[in-house]
C-alpha cells in the first residue's frame, strides 16, 4: 500500500514537489520508521482524500495556523507553512513541552532509575526548607504532578484567570523554591488544576535522578534515538529546564515525537516508553473541567477526547502534536492563536477514506498543492496613504507607564529609505527589566524580517508591516516568527500624545496613553 501504483498518482507531482522526495516501495506489512529525512506519498495512496485536505489548509489560514502536517501510515502527506511562518525554523511549542518532559518520566520509570510514580515528590528535595509544609503537601507524588492534581494553590488561566502564579514564577530568583513554597488549595489527588509549577518540578526530579538537565537527558535518550537535532530550550536560573515550556522544535521533529506515541513507545526495534504508560495516555480519564471543550480529559502531561479516542500535547496557541490511533495518523499544528481540537480532529477524520490507497484522482492533488502554496505566499494587504502627520512624528519617543501590553517606549523612523520602529518592552525576569528591538517595517502591504543576532533568544524572528488607516491613525501588524504570537496595535496621535490599543496575553481588548518626548 505504501507506495504502489506511484505512477497512477504522476497527477500529483506537484504536491509531492511540495512534500519533498516521494517514499520508496517497501512492505505494506511493516511499520515505517523515518529516517534522517520522512518519507512522502500522496494522500490517496494512504486512503485520504486530498480535497479534504485543501479545505483543511484553507481552515488553517482562517484560524492563524504557522503550519499543519498530517502524517499517516507512517508517511507525510500534508506539509503546508503560512506566510510568514516557513517550516524550515524550530517553532516553540509552548506547554507541548510538558508532553517531552512527562515522556522523560516514563523512560527513568522503565529504566529503574524511578522506582514509582508513587513516589513522594518531597523525597527528591530532601535539602530544602518548604513553606506552608503540612500533611497534604508531603504526600503529594510525581503522579499527582504528571496528572496536574497535586493540589498545589495556583493561578495559570485555564479558567479564566490572570495567570498570577505564572507570572510570579518567571520573576522569582529560585523556580524550584517558589513552586515548592506554595500553599496548599486542595489534597493532592482530589482535582485538576493546570498548573506549569507541576511540571517544573518533574524536569527537577529529572535532574536530580540523572545529574543532567532534563534537555540533555532528552538528547541522550530521547531526541537521539527520534533523529531530532538537539533543539533549543529555555532554563530557569538554577539552570534546571523550564517543565511547562520553553521547547523549540521543528514541525516535522513535533511529528516524530508523536508518532512514536502512535506506535506504542517503540522506535524501530527500541521500546522506549513502557506500553502501559502509553496505555494511560491513551485512555486519559481525568476531567479536566474546561468550559471551552467540556469533553477534555488529562494523563501524563496529554490531554485527550476520548470520545474521539485522540491524545494531544497541547501548547498556548495551538502547538499540538496529535496522535489519532484509530486512524493511525498523526497531525502537528503550530499557530499564533487558539483552535478549536474538536473541529481539527473532525476535519482530519473526514478526510479519511479508505484503510489502503484509493483511486487515482487527476485534479484533486494539483488542488492540494495549490491551496498549500497559496497559504505559504506573502499577498500585498492594502496600503493607505502617507499623512503629513508621518514626518511630524518620526525620530519621536513615546514613553508608557506599566500596562498588560506592556510597551515601555516606542520609536517610528517612517520616513528614512530604509524605515524601521524601535520598541522596549517590559519584560520580568531580564536584567533590565525590559527587552528592546530595533525592526525594519514594511510599507508597502509587505512584511520586513529582521536580521536576529541570536536565532535561540526569545522573539528573534519578527516580521513587521504598517499601514496608514487614516491622517492620525497608524495600524502595525508583527508576527514573532515562529513564537506561536502575533500582535495588532492600532496607534493613534493626538497632539504630542500617543495611544497604543491592542490585546493582551489573554486575548481582552486594551490601551495605553503617554506623552511624547525627544
């Protein structure tokens, strides 16, 4: 099934220019495991309809999506980047992270390093001194950690919330000291909460069990065996990997993460993962208590419909590696906004057909490739005129007071040959407290790139254009390549005042005002 009947499909040529090398003929009986590079078909010749898939994509640019794979039996056949985004640059994956660190677990679990995941978490940290200390937090365990139900008091957002705790955490000097300190809401066991504090202590215990950080543990035993580059992941101050986020990887290394979960936790002839912590991922059960999507359910750092039987590492944004067992599929999106999983999963179903190749089509896959080139095309947006007003106001300084969108100060250069905008940010946890960039901006409907120093620092890819709405109202469009973020903000003059409207890191609407100066 694999590759047969190649040359029926030469209709898709350019799709498979698209996709890369097409797969070589093997054994339908056997599973596929990607070499240095994964191999490509068509989706009819693995049972999917690709005019499912074109509509997919076309979905994908309506909901932000950065990129969307869709692999199944064991070879790509859906590989689409949006514009700026090219698939080519590590993406972060946000909370996704915690999927890897949750697997790292698993692995000390099968190797004996980690006699149980009963243990009492605060066994590991025998040398410290903990706050609030009482009965239920002595007898929190790393499974109460992995199932985000150690009870621990925290803010992160799920439900509504500001993200305190979160916050809170990325100023704090010692990550590990402040997560432990926290007061106790509940007995561990007793309900979820989402909370990354869970998740940086078993990048931790992780550390304490091997001597390594948990990225250089993952090197050794988990990225090197998966053919995945040693990618870039952020630490707290102590050095110990951030748990909850701070992973970079491409979308086709996110791939391979899930498709070793897609065949059970072995890798060629390799069980890397122990069947029966697959086995409760696969059959999450704990309630997850989400407004958004009441279905969800939780294990081992994966949230999950069962309903549909699908798992998922999940990150801000829609970073997620889904792994669809029933299909034997595994799909990977990276966005810079939120997705609904349901009408995701229900899409990538329906464009399921057949359990083994279907007729050649002779539109259908020139359609496909079309619509993934399409979306990763840069189009011109509209562009107003220049105001009198861009002189005026160019080479000005703008200074804000503390706000959620957190400008400092705000520099236009927009009538120089090569315009650019100067901006500081405040930013907790940086030796200044405030992080500052200098990037060219397009006015002419197209995105200008900056040129990082460093690639690995937070926000190093960003494309910017503006555009003039009216005399007085200047409208920037900035994507932080490959960030999972993107931002509008609408500035408006008045005088020597400038007012900044945007949205927060929560999606709600706000502003905020300064006088100019030199």
């Amino acid at each position: 099934m694999l590759c047969k009947n190649f040359h029926a499909f030469a209709f898709g040529a350019l799709l498979l220019s698209a996709l890369g090398t097409p797969c070589a003929a093997e054994d339908g009986n056997l599973p596929i495991w990607p070499g240095v590079e994964w191999q490509n078909a068509l989706p009819e010749q693995e049972g999917m309809d690709s005019a499912g898939l074109a509509e997919l994509v076309a979905f994908g640019k309506q909901i932000r999506l950065d990129s969307l794979l869709i692999a199944r039996h064991g070879h790509i056949v859906l590989d689409a980047s949006y514009a700026p985004y090219g698939s080519e640059l590590p993406h972060v994956i946000n909370s996704s992270t915690k999927a890897v660190i949750g697997s790292l677990i698993a692995m000390l679990l099968k190797d004996g390093k980690l006699d149980s995941l009963d243990h009492q978490v605060l066994d590991f940290f025998p040398d410290r001194e903990i706050a609030n200390l009482d009965d239920r937090k002595k007898a929190i365990t790393v499974r109460h950690l992995l199932n985000m139900t150690s009870g621990l008091d925290w803010d992160e957002g799920l439900g509504g919330g500001k993200e305190q705790s979160l916050q809170d955490l990325r100023r704090s000097p010692h990550w590990v000291k402040y997560i432990l300190d926290r007061p106790m809401a509940h007995a561990p066991g007793e309900t979820f909460y989402y909370n990354s504090g869970n998740s940086h202590l078993l990048s931790a215990i992780i550390t304490r069990l091997t001597g390594k950080s948990a990225a250089d543990y993952a090197n050794e035993m988990l990225f090197g065996p998966l053919g995945i580059a040693p990618p870039s992941w952020s630490r707290d101050p102590q050095g110990v990997s951030t748990g909850g986020f701070g992973l970079w990887l491409k979308p086709r290394d996110m791939a391979r993460f899930g498709y070793l979960y897609l065949r059970g936790g072995k890798w060629g002839d390799r069980q890397l993962l122990p069947p029966d912590w697959i086995e409760a991922v696969n059959h999450a059960a704990t309630d997850m208590h989400t407004r958004f999507e009441p279905g969800l359910r939780y294990a081992n750092q994966f949230w999950a419909l069962p309903d549909r039987h699908v798992f998922m590492a999940v990150g801000y944004h829609c970073q997620v590696i889904m792994v669809l067992p029933d299909a034997d599929i595994v799909a990977v999106m990276t966005a810079r906004d939120f997705c609904p999983f349901r009408k995701l999963t229900e899409g990538i179903l329906a464009a399921v057909k057949s359990e083994t190749s279907l007729p050649p089509s002779l539109e259908a896959p020139a359609s496909l490739a079309a619509a993934i080139s399409d979306v990763g095309t840069e189009k011109p947006s509209e562009v107003g005129p220049v105001p009198e007003i861009a002189a005026a106001i160019s080479g000005k300084t703008y200074s804000f007071p503390p706000s959620v969108l957190n400008f400092k100060s705000v520099t236009l250069f927009l009538t120089e040959a090569e315009p650019h905008l100067i901006w500081e940010l405040y930013q907790a946890g940086t030796p200044r407290g405030v992080v500052r960039a200098d990037n060219p901006i397009g006015l002419d409907g197209l995105y200008r790139r900056n040129a990082p120093k460093d690639p690995t620092a937070p926000f190093a890819y960003r494309a910017m254009k503006g555009t003039w709405r009216d005399p007085t109202t200047f409208v920037i469009d900035l994507q932080f390549i490959g960030q999972g973020q993107e931002a509008t903000n609408i500035l408006s003059f008045a005088g020597d005042r400038l007012t900044i409207a945007g949205k927060g890191r929560d999606g709600r609407d706000a502003s905020v005002e300064s006088e100019a100066h030199d």
